[in-house]
C-alpha cells in the first residue's frame, strides 16, 4: 500500500470506536473511573458517561482522543476489549 493510502486508513481509523458497552469494559479493566477517563481526555464526566451509555459520541477531536486511550487500554486488557454475548 502507499503512503498516501496509509494515511488516509491512519486518519479514518484513528476515530473508530469500540461498542460503548465494550467502553466501559475497559474503563473498568484499569480500574479508572468515569472522572478520571474525563479529566485525562479534557471532558466532564457526563460526557464520559453518555459515550459508555451510547448517548452521545464524541466530537472529532474528543473522538481521536479517546479511541487512542481506548486502544492502549484494549492492548493491556484484550479480554476486557471483547463483546459480551447477549442472553435472551
């Protein structure tokens, strides 16, 4: 692939995020709370909280943000960064 076409997949995928249940699950794999999650990203709580309930999503640059910290914490807690099965 070229490094154009590198950059845009770099770009696009920068800001994918995971399920929000899948959000919470890693948040609460490293023991961080809400709060913390928020201060690190430069948000209130609220806002951490409506992204893990699937209420809200981030704008762009809270976005990028945040799909990074949610990467790093999936590479340290990969089984906290699976989806749960669903009962009926």
């Amino acid at each position: 692939m070229s490094g154009p076409l590198r950059r845009v997949d770099a770009l696009v995928d920068a800001d994918i995020l995971p399920s929000p249940q899948v959000r919470q699950q890693l948040r609460v794999a490293a023991g961080l709370t809400q709060a913390e999650v928020a201060d690190a990203i430069g948000v209130k709580r609220v806002a951490v909280a409506r992204w893990e309930a699937g209420l809200t999503k981030p704008h762009r640059g809270n976005r990028v943000t945040y799909a990074h910290f949610l990467r790093r914490l999936a590479e340290k807690y990969p089984a906290a960064a699976q989806e749960a099965p669903v009962e009926n």
